[in-house]
C-alpha cells in the first residue's frame, strides 16, 4: 500500500490541476466573448442610432463592471429609442435600472424604479426580491415582509425570498420576557 501513496498522491494532484484548467478556460471564454461584445456593441453604439434591446445589452455589460453611471444613461436611451417596447421588456430596464441606483446605495429612486418595473410586469419575481431588498437596506422590515411574500405568491420556490422572509419574520416577532 505505502508503494502506491506517491501514485494516488500525484494522480489526486492531477485531477484537481485539471479541474482547475478547465474552470480557467471557461473563465476565459466567458470573459472573451463578453469583452467581444462589449466591445462591438460600444462601437456601433458610438457610431450610429442603435435598438433598445443594443443599449441594453450594453447596459448591462456595465452594470457588470460596475459603471453604474454609464449604464445608466444607457438604460435610459434604451427606454427612449422604443417607446413600443413590450412591458415585460420595460420592466426588465426598469429593474437594471433600480439595481444600478441601488448599488449606488441611491435607495429611494432604486425603489421608485423596482415599482416601475412592477407596474409593467407584476409577476415580476426578480424586482419584488430586490424590492425586498431595498426596504430591508432602508430598515422597512414589514413593506420587506410583504414583498417577499408577494414573490413567494408568484413563485413558491423562489429561495430568495423564502431565505429573507424566514429571516425577517425572526426579526418581527416580539421576544417574550420571562
């Protein structure tokens, strides 16, 4: 047994520099083709009068690198190229929008843009969890509550919102005194 320690040793070694390249390389590709589009869509964009769904798409790759400013201004052209746009793709701006005021730690007009959103598209579970999130920042724990609850109405598996209501509800209760 002692004579094969080195093989298992080197051949667990090997499996995990494996593992590891290929997760790298993944990483990379990813970053790749991201940084490809980043890159294309911020030269046609540059250039000439793009889509909604473009200054989106660029948007959003901002909000990636956190350039909360420049995404939105983006997010913001991309409402107004369209004014034909669906809802369900209105609510979605709406909501990048929010998440970039949000990480901005700009809680107010997060929420006024997580409502917007709302309004569109009231199914909309993603908005309603970072609905929640911003009143949990601004200390709302009940308007919290209920918009976790309102997520877990629309999708009951949403572990999300489960994970923050059972937190919140913790908070609400009142300790009993002995």
């Amino acid at each position: 047994m002692n004579e094969n320690l080195p093989v298992i040793y080197i051949s667990a070694l090997l499996a995990i520099l494996v593992l590891a390249a290929i997760y790298i390389l993944r990483e990379v590709i990813r970053t790749r083709k991201q940084e490809t589009t980043f890159s294309r869509l911020q030269s046609k964009l540059k250039n000439e009068k793009g889509t909604a769904e473009e200054y989106y798409e660029l948007g959003s790759l901002y909000l990636d690198k956190k350039l909360f400013v420049q995404s939105l201004n983006l997010l913001k052209k991309a409402l107004k190229v369209d004014k034909e746009l669906p809802s369900e793709n209105q609510a979605l701006i709406h909501n990048a929008m929010g998440y970039a005021y949000f990480a901005q730690e700009q809680y107010d007009i997060a929420i006024r843009e997580y409502k917007e959103a709302l309004k569109l598209y009231p199914e909309y579970v993603i908005a309603l969890n970072n609905l929640g999130n911003v009143y949990e920042k601004k200390q709302m724990i009940v308007k919290a509550v209920e918009t976790y609850r309102e997520a877990t109405k629309y999708n009951p598996e949403n572990d999300t919102a489960k994970q923050r209501l059972k937190s919140l509800e913790k908070r609400l209760v009142p300790s009993k005194s002995k």
